[in-house]
C-alpha cells in the first residue's frame, strides 16, 4: 500500500495491488480470542488488506533499525531515519493516534542506566499504538486515499506466477510492466520459488534459536510499564554471541506451534483472559558462513532433536534444574512458585535438545539480565523449547530494491528486507521509488 501510495502520488502509472486475503471487515481470527487456530484458508491473521499489520496491535516501532536495518539499504542513517517518519506521517494522516511511547521519559533513563550498569544494551523504541480496534479504521482510510489516487484493488485474489511482463492470477493472465512482490512471510517460500525459476538470486538469512522464559507477571511487570515488549540486547561471556528478548507477552501464554516435521513455541496474549505470567523469547542470533549457509536446515535439525526428546511436545524445564544438569519432572514444576501456561509440554532437559553454546549463551544472557530484572534468573524460572525463528530467504536486490530480473522489484518480510510493519512500508517506498525511476516520469 505504501509502494502504491508513492507510485500514485507521482505518476500516471496504473497501479493495481493484488492480496489473496478480503477486506478489513472480512478478517476475523477465532484464535486472538480462543488461542485455538481453526486453520482457515488464506489464513486471516496473515493475509488481506493491510497485510499482517493489518490484524495486529498496530505497534509501530519508530527506529530504522528495529524491525530490519534500513540503514544498511540506504546510503546514511539520516535517509533511513528520513524514511520513518515519511511512514509515520502517512500513517498520522489516516488516523493513527498523536502520542509516541517509550521517548524521554524519567522511567527509560533509568532502565537505560541500569541495563548499561549490568552490560546489557536496552534499546529504547519510540512507538506509536494503533491498537486493534482503530486498525481497520487508519487501513480503510488509506485504502480510500489510494483509490481516489487511481489504485485499483484485487483482493481474494491469489497470484500463482510472475515474471516475464505478466502476473497470472488464479489462471488469468494480467500484463504488468513492473512487478513489486512483497507478499510478507506468508508468502515468503512460495515467492523463494519464483524467484528460483526466474533466476533471482537468494541466500539464507541468519536465524534465532532459543527459549520462551516464563517468570510471574510481577517480576517483569515494571519493565512491561516503560515498554510493552521491552528489547535487551547482550553479548555473552564465553561466546561473545548476540543474546535478545524478543516478544514480550505480559500475563500471556505459551503456545505450542506445529510444523511440518517439528513443534516450536511462541507466545501470545489474549485480549480477555489473562495469566499471572509474563513470557518472552530469549534468542541466539545465528548465521552460518562457510562452508555451510543453510541457516534453516540447521535450525530445522534443531527442533527436530527438541520435538525428538520432548516425545512430540514442547520440552520444559526450570533453569534451577538446567543449572544443576538434572532433567524437570512435573514433581518439581509443581514445587515452584510459578504454574506453567502451556501444559501440553514435557518436563525434560533442554541441554540435551539445544547445542551447548546456545545453552550458554542462554544462561549467561538471563544471568546478566538478572541484574535488570531481578528474579528473572530465578531457579523456579521456566523454560520451553525449541523457540527457532526462520525468516525469509534473502532476495537480493540493488537499492531500488530492483533484482537481477530487469522490472522485478521487491519489498517487505517476504524477501527478507524487514520485521515489521514501518520497515517493511519503508521498503515499499524504496521500491515504488525505482519503478519511478526507471519508468522516468
Ligand atoms: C500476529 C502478528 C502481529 C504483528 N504485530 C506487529 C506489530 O505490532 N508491529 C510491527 O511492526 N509488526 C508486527 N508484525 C509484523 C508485521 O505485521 C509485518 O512485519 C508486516 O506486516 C510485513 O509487511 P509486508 O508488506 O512485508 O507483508 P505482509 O503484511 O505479510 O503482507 C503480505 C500480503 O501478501 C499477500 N500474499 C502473499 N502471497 C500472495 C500471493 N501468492 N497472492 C496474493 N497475495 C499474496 C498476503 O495475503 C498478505 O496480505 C506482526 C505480525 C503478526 C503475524
């Protein structure tokens, strides 16, 4: 929609936007308000107008380098900052609400300094909140924009091939000049596919691997207060690796999720129910050089090892038990201070599921996190795994984010450019900016 924004806002170009997911009013997700997922085809959570973003809490995170790195796209960090807040304006113009969180405030000076005094970097995020009930409003808003610009709308629609001046749609053949694919991490391996065929060259991304951490909700509820999902960044001892909290779900709940071949676990908070516990994700940061790159088969190899010990479910065990090398039983769970949330899960010993450098990095990273959070580290702690976090391949592209196949451009999560919402927008605009260029008009 941004790319589209930018091309109508500045040519005579015809510009049609094709989603396989409807309308704002159509999506509705059993699993925001149940947690059980129905498995509806395209998924509503994933596709339609506004894409992802769209069914979110609308978070916009107001840093270019938090969601992806823009200024690794573009050629100073003032450009990249520039790029923020063009998305931020659209975004304001629609109707998205005035105040910014988490920016100067007495409350994140402190948790700064205090972090910074244990070795840990807190990442500061400017945000604005949409928030779920205005979404369909600000998405709705631009859509109307963009059709009084000239943009047509295709939705309900799935794309089955491009390349070559046409986009075939569910067996119709429509002829575009320029082809922007950004069909987010929805559509992320079929997109690999094409761009297999077409001959545009990818590589494989770095991946996290590591745990979701479950402490009661009063533990981590100061840092919840300055921050909703708090992001601390460490460096461990041993390894010097790259440790980060990611997904932060205040009196939330752990989810199993299922693969193919393997389970994994996540997090999410219910708009009604609550928990009295808080979780989130603490990651490895992995990327692989030589003579390996396959980030994903590595990380796949990993879960499968989880999914193997754990007997099919998620393995679970109190950091007390990893640190004295002896497995958990629901014997010992039960002795904590801390119920769990998932309990679909099997009480076991994690060390023999992850690699032991990501076992390290884990213990080191939450016993330096400790120092912010005091109890975080606590023995009663809880932790599941596997937590793998895959991202899409990486298209590689110019920066007009046009690739290696003349008029082929691309934009968003699903070529590996972003995690998010502003970041991805951004890179619609970048791409909207070299068909313009290219188009010279
Ligand atoms: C539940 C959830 C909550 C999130 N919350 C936040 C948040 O608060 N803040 C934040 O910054 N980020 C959030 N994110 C991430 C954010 O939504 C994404 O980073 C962002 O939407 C990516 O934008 P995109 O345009 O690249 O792709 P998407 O938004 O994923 O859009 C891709 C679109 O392409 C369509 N598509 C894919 N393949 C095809 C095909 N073959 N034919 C036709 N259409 C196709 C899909 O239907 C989809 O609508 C959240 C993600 C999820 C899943």
């Amino acid at each position: 929609m941004f790319a589209a924004h930018e091309l109508s806002s500045n040519s005579k170009l015809s510009v049609l936007v094709v989603d396989m997911g409807g309308e704002m009013e159509k999506r509705s997700c059993p699993a925001a308000e149940t947690g059980k997922c129905i498995g509806c085809k395209p998924c509503h959570i994933m596709c339609g107008l506004g894409g992802a973003g769209g069914m979110s809490s609308g978070i916009l995170n107001l840093r270019p380098d938090i969601g992806g790195d823009l200024g690794k796209l573009v050629k100073s960090a003032r450009e990249a900052q520039k790029l923020v807040e063009e998305v931020d304006t659209i975004f304001l113009e629609h109707g998205a609400p005035r105040k910014i969180y988490g920016r100067n405030s007495k409350e994140i000076d402190e948790l700064t300094r205090r972090a910074a005094a244990a070795g840990v970097k807190f990442i500061p995020i400017p945000q604005r909140h949409i928030g779920s009930e205005y979404l369909p409003k600000v998405v709705n808003s631009f859509k109307r924009k963009l059709e009084r610009q000239g943009v047509k709308f295709m939705l309900n629609s799935q794309v089955e091939q491009i390349g070559n001046g046409e986009v075939i749609i569910e067996g119709k053949h429509i002829k575009a000049k320029y082809i922007l694919a950004a069909p987010g991490r929805v559509g992320a391996d079929w997109f690999a596919g094409q761009a297999r065929k077409l001959g545009v060259k990818l590589v494989h991304g770095p991946i996290d691997v590591g745990v979701r951490i479950e402490v009661p909700a009063v533990i981590y509820e100061s840092v919840v207060k300055v921050n909703r999902d708090p992001k601390f960044h460490i460096r461990t001892k041993t390894f010097d690796d790259f440790v980060r909290t990611f997904c932060t779900n205040a009196q939330g709940f752990v989810m199993e999720e299922r693969y193919n071949n393997h389970i994994g676990v996540n997090g999410q908070s219910l708009r009604i129910k609550k928990s009295k516990n808080t979780n989130f994700a603490f990651l490895v940061h992995i990327e692989l050089t030589r003579p390996i790159t396959d980030t994903t088969a590595y990380g796949r190899s990993i879960a499968y090892l989880a999914t193997t010990i754990g007997g099919g479910k998620p393995l679970l065990q109190r950091i007390g038990d990893l640190r004295a090398g002896r497995r958990s039983t629901w014997k010992r769970i039960e002795r904590s201070q801390i119920e769990p949330t998932l309990r679909s899960a099997t009480p076991g010993d994690i060390s023999m599921a992850l690699p032991g450098r990501i076992v390290t990095d884990i213990l080191e990273g939450l016993e330096r996190l400790d120092k912010v959070i005091p109890g975080v580290a606590s023995d009663s702690t809880l932790l599941y795994a596997p937590e793998v976090k895959f991202y899409a391949m990486q298209i590689t592209a110019d920066e007009k984010m046009e690739t290696n196949v003349p008029n082929l451009f691309i934009a968003g999560d699903g070529a590996g450019l972003s995690r998010g919402i502003v970041t991805a927008a951004a890179t619609g605009l970048l791409a909207a900016r070299g068909i313009l260029a290219k188009a010279k008009v």
